[in-house]
C-alpha cells in the first residue's frame, strides 16, 4: 500500500464512474458484448444499482468520431422535454422554441449529420421514469426514418418493465431491431471483487481485509451503490480511529452508523420543514437563467456537482464551462460552493471566488449561465464552512494564471 494513498479521500475512492475506466467483471463483459451488436435498439434491463448506467456510458464512449451521442436521462414530463434536453445535448439552444418547433429543429439536426456519413445515437437512461406524453416522443424517434432506413439508433436502460413497451405492436419493430440484455444484481463474489479492484486503483489493496470485504458485500443487498456507500464510511472510520485496516469490527461499525443515517433520512421524510433534523442541509434551490430567460429551477443536497460533462448533478452544456466546474455542499448550518479549478471562475454577485458561503438571493455566474440562489434565511443556522485542518485535507491544484480576456473557450 502506498502511504499516500491512506490519506486519499473515501469519497474520491469509491466515487462514482465517470469517463475512467469502469468495474468490468463477467456479467458486465457478457452485457458489452451484446450492446456490441449492430441493432436500431439496444436495451439494457436489470435490478436496481447494477451498473447499467455506467456500462450504458461506456458504450457511448467507445462509438467512433463517425457517431454522434445525445444523452436524455429520465425522468421526463412530456415531449417537449424529451426534444429540449436532445437539443441541448446536441449544443442547440430550444428555450424559446416550441414543441413543434423543436421537432423540426432536431428532424433537420438529424438529416444534416446522416448527410455527412455519421450514426445518430440516443442515449436514455432511467427511461421507465419517462411519463406517456414523453415516452410516446421515444416512440416516435423508433419509427422515424431517412430514405427508408432508421435515423437514429437508441440504448435503452431500465428495469425488466421496459421489455414490454419496447414490444409493444404499434411501434412496428421487427425482432431484428432489438437486442435486449439483462444485468442482474452481482453475487457477493462480484462485489468482493468490485471492492479490491477499487482500492488496488489506489494501490490501497490491504486497507480492508478480506473478511470486512465480505461483510460489506453480503450487507450491500446486491448493490454497487451500497458498497460504495459503505466502503466510504469504513474508509472515513478507519482515519477517524487512526487505525492501519479495515477489519470486520470497522466494518460493522459503518454498517451500523449507515443503517442509523438512512433511518434518520427516513424519519425526516415526515416532518414539517420547520422541523427539520439537525443533520440535514436546510432546503435550498438554483434558478437558473441565460440570457434573462429561466432554464430551470433544481434543488440542492449535500453535494451537487456542477458542469458541462454529463457526469453531474446539474449538467449545463456550454464550451465555457469546465467539465466539472463547482460543487455545492449542503451542511446543517448552510450551504457553500467551491470552484473546481475551473477555467473560467466562479463569480459570485459579480466578484471572483474559489469557495464562498451562499446566502438567499445570492447570485453566481459561470459562462454564460446565471444561477440565482434560493434558502430560506431561517433554515440557516450559521457558517457552513469546514475547518481550515478539513479543508486542508484536499490538495488544491495549482490555478492557472489570469487572462485579460473576458471568456476563453475550453477545447
């Protein structure tokens, strides 16, 4: 074990897949390998947690500079949803538009990148959460065709319901248009094995023994997520009582300070808001706007990561915002954001920050967008700023040096 890589944070271990390399074990290998193949649909079903999203984008990374790739996540409410976040996706700006107009915008989107030789490919993910008027647009963009030949081509994931509206009669798909693949939650074996490729990543191979990793995955319910939500807390405990491994008594103390946060989660659930736990961030918003129009107004939690790579919470495609661009952290007294060494700043009411405490009506600005912050004053109970000793836990990188010119554009 490299002594630096103890100090890492849990969190960075154990984090969710983004555009690194993924947990790729038999059933994920059997799945790539029939996502692989040539169809007009290709669907993904499977239990909750078990790694469809994350194999979903690895296939959208490894289609060739001859495709392009349009994520649209559920859930969706209608139609022009469904078009408007296609658009965006595509860098198209459909705000003022309408649904019909949207329509036409992608149909001519469409035909122009078939004119010049490229695969249109629609990712959807979380599609069971699409309502009708919404899915019924999925339906549409099925059948749609260009000189008689499919325009677009669509990976699917979802639970196993999502089978039967894909074989619905009147969509009209023969059985050759679709390959379905099922991934089923992993055996204890495969999180055993999910957990040590995690920390030899780090060259962390020792710092949980093999019983705790036992425990942890037979307590997981069969769930990459829940392995990776206890597997931080083992890390956090193991730095909070100094100690060299994980062993099974760290491990059924994570376990046991998990269930009783879940439990605390599910006892706010029915409080007023006056009454809100001590432990839990007050509730606070964005509204977001471009160009004097409101996009959308999208709610904070303990951390919201920011940024134009789909791999965020708030995803805002724009050349002048980094992939990850700021983090917003909710703690009980309040929230704060931090700038994620992005290349064009973070300005908060107009002046440049790297980490500021947020207050209602505060205004941010990254690129083009305008994020007008909404927390009710009296939800606040003080400075949501960590100590200097827990702030200085993370290495910051080196920023770069300031430019005069008022935006640069990131490749």
């Amino acid at each position: 074990m490299a002594e630096a890589g103890f100090f890492l944070s849990p969190a960075r271990v154990f984090a969710r897949p983004t555009a690194d390399p993924i947990w790729l074990g038999p059933a994920q290998r059997a799945a790539l390998s029939q996502l692989s193949r040539e169809a007009r649909i290709r669907l993904l079903v499977g239990t909750p947690s078990s790694g469809k999203s994350t194999l979903l984008n690895h296939v959208a990374r490894q289609l060739g500079s001859d495709s392009v790739v349009l994520h649209c996540r559920g859930p969706k409410e209608d139609a022009a949803a469904v078009l408007a976040q296609l658009l965006v996706a595509a860098d198209l700006a459909p705000w003022e538009l309408s649904e019909v107009e949207r329509r036409n915008l992608f149909t001519v989107f469409v035909q122009q990148r078939r004119a010049q030789g490229k695969r249109v490919v629609l990712i959807v993910d979380d599609a069971h959460v699409y309502k009708p008027a919404a899915w019924e647009e999925l339906e549409r963009l099925l059948v749609y065709k260009i000189d008689r030949l499919p325009a677009v081509e669509i990976l699917i994931a979802g639970p196993q319901s999502l089978t039967q509206l894909i074989d619905s009669p009147r969509n009209g798909l023969n059985p050759t248009d679709v390959t379905a693949h099922r991934l089923d939650a992993p055996t204890t074996h495969d999180l055993v094995k999910y957990i040590e490729w995690r920390l030899a990543r780090f060259e962390m191979s020792n710092v949980i023994t093999p019983v705790a990793c036992q425990m942890i995955a037979k307590l997981s319910g069969g769930r990459y997520a829940a392995v990776d939500l206890l597997s931080q807390m083992a890390l956090l405990l193991l730095r909070r009582l100094n100690l060299e491994r994980v062993d099974a008594r760290v491990a059924r103390q994570a376990i046991a300070a998990l269930a009783a946060r879940q439990s605390a989660k599910i006892e706010a659930t029915d409080q007023l808001k006056w009454e809100q736990p001590l432990d839990t961030p007050p509730q606070a918003h964005l509204l977001i706007s471009r160009d004097g129009r409101t996009l959308t107004r999208v709610a904070l939690g303990q951390r919201t990561l920011l940024g134009r790579s789909e791999h965020n919470d708030v995803r805002l495609p724009s050349p002048y915002l980094s992939r990850h661009h700021c983090v917003f952290v909710g703690t009980p007294e309040g929230y704060y954001v931090v700038d994620l060494n992005s290349a064009n700043g973070l300005l908060l009411n107009g002046r440049q920050v790297e980490r500021a405490v947020l207050c209602d009506q505060d205004v941010l600005t990254v690129g083009p967008f305008r994020m007008k912050v909404q927390i009710p004053e009296w939800l606040a109970r003080g400075s949501p700023l960590p100590g200097a000793e827990s702030l200085s836990e993370t290495a910051l990188m080196p920023r770069q040096p300031e430019i005069p010119a008022a935006i640069r554009v990131i490749k």
